[in-house]
C-alpha cells in the first residue's frame, strides 16, 4: 500500500535489517512512505507472530515503531533536503537512540496493522517520531522513536 | 544458563508467545530465572537479526527487555507467593503495560546477550522492571518494563 518506501532506496550495504532490510529475506521487509505530511508503514504480522493465541507480541510491535521510526526520520531529511523516495537519490540512514511504547490494547491477529508517524525535529541530526499503531481503525499502541543519523563508524564496519 | 525458568511452567494456553513460549517452535524461546536477587536471562541472536552487518537489529533487544521484564515480574510475585519455578506451581502471568529502551551501544553479532533484571513493585498488580543488557560485560541497552497482571479477558480468548 505504499508505492514509494524510503526503505527501497537504502544503500545495498544498509539493506539487511530484520526489520526493514529489503534484502533480509528472514526479516519483516517494513516499508515506510509518506501519506500527506504523515509517515506510515502496514504489515500484516505471520500467525507465529503470537502473544497468547489470537494476539500480536509485543515484539513485533516495538519492532515495526521502531523501523517505521527511522525510516520515518529518513523520509523527513530527505525532504527537507530536497529529495523524494522516488528521486532515487541516496537518503540519510538514521539509528535509533531510544524506544518508547504504551500498549494501549491487545492487538488482534490476522489483521494489517499501520503504523502512522509524525516527525518534530529536535536537533539538525537528531528527530523525534511520534507513532500510533492502528488494527482495524483502534490504536493499540503508541511509541516515540529518538532517531539519530547514523554515525560513520557504523558505516565503516 | 538458566536451570529452572519461569517460562516452563507456564500454562499451555500461555506458552505460544513468540519471544518467549517454549511452544512456539519459531520464535526466540526466551528463559527467564533468578541469579541471586536479579533476574537473567540469555539469548544469541540468529544471523538473520541483524541490523547492519554485524550488528543486532533493535526488535530483538525490544523483544528480549519485553519477555525478559514479563518473566521477572512473574518470578517476583510467584516468590512473593512462597513459590519458585521448580515446585511446578503455575505461575502468574503479566501483560506488558510500557516498554522503554535506551540503546547505549552497537550490539555486536555472535555473542550470547545477557539481560539482567531488577523488579520493583509499584502496586499489588503492576511491577517496574529494569532492565540492563549485556554483551561481552558491556551494556548495549537499557529498559525498564511496566508489567500488570494479566486480565482475565486476555484469559477468556
């Protein structure tokens, strides 16, 4: 449901989270673009995806608000520098400072959820993402990611 | 590492969870036991969990602070109880309320991470965990956990 994810134009050799690698055939494949001035990522979550039967683990959830967060701060950047997914252009690859999540319900299985943020710029490297995660139009949790651009010893390993 | 965990005797209906259910053959299995007055527990990522070449993707570590703080508090308040995990008394269960996660450090792949566990009680049904995860004797994370109680409705499904 998102034609231009931010994830699609990630360097090859930063394409291999669990998450949101695109070449983690393992991971979640997350994709995240934007919808208006909001960021959204949907995944439908696999039936071993499992809490107690019937419910999503809360894994899974802090893993999407977590991905869904940088990507999300991704997207933001390379706007403000004047870039679209689709551009093809090279984005800004950002790491997570720190995660915080309220379940506010229990979240049903077999359902997509969509993770919707919004991105407040709290340092010129460093960006706040606010996220609700909606099953079947119900927030079930809220999350703030602390994302920082990624520092160059990352990029060295 | 961990002798007698707590996840072992849960009850059947609630041992499918992803992270941490001994019967759910897909996910991580996480075991839960005391060392002392804390609580640990030990998990080696998979090659797939990755985040960037080499290091460990920030859902596992959400995930592992997750299970890790809902089996400390169950160990607590089971000991609180006048039980340990080897009586084979089944145990209460928690939902997780909050979840928060500073990330300190790159979390390097190919070691066994260690998460270790302090539970504070805030209320009779509710318990604050925090959470310090190691890898090779350095902290790569930070979480405090809010568990409650599992409610009955959760039960009921």
């Amino acid at each position: 449901m998102i034609k231009h994810a931010i994830q699609d134009v990630y360097p090859e050799d930063l394409a291999h989270c669990y998450g949101c690698g695109r070449l983690n055939e393992s991971g979640h494949q997350f994709r995240t673009g934007w919808e208006g001035n909001q960021t959204a990522t949907y995944y439908k979550p696999e039936a071993e995806h499992t809490a107690i039967p019937g419910f999503v683990y809360g894994g899974l959830l802090a893993s999407l608000i977590d991905c869904h967060g940088t990507g999300s701060a991704s997207l933001f950047l390379h706007r403000k520098n004047g870039h679209e997914p689709e551009d093809g252009v090279e984005p800004p690859r950002f790491v997570t400072a720190s995660l915080e999540i309220k379940f506010t319900k229990p979240t049903p299985q077999n359902e997509t959820l969509k993770a919707v943020g919004t991105v407040e710029e709290i340092h010129p490297k460093k960006f706040k993402i606010h996220t609700e995660v909606y099953a079947h139009d119900e927030v079930v949790a809220a999350g703030v990611v602390v994302a920082a651009v990624m520092p160059d010893t990352f990029k060295a390993k």
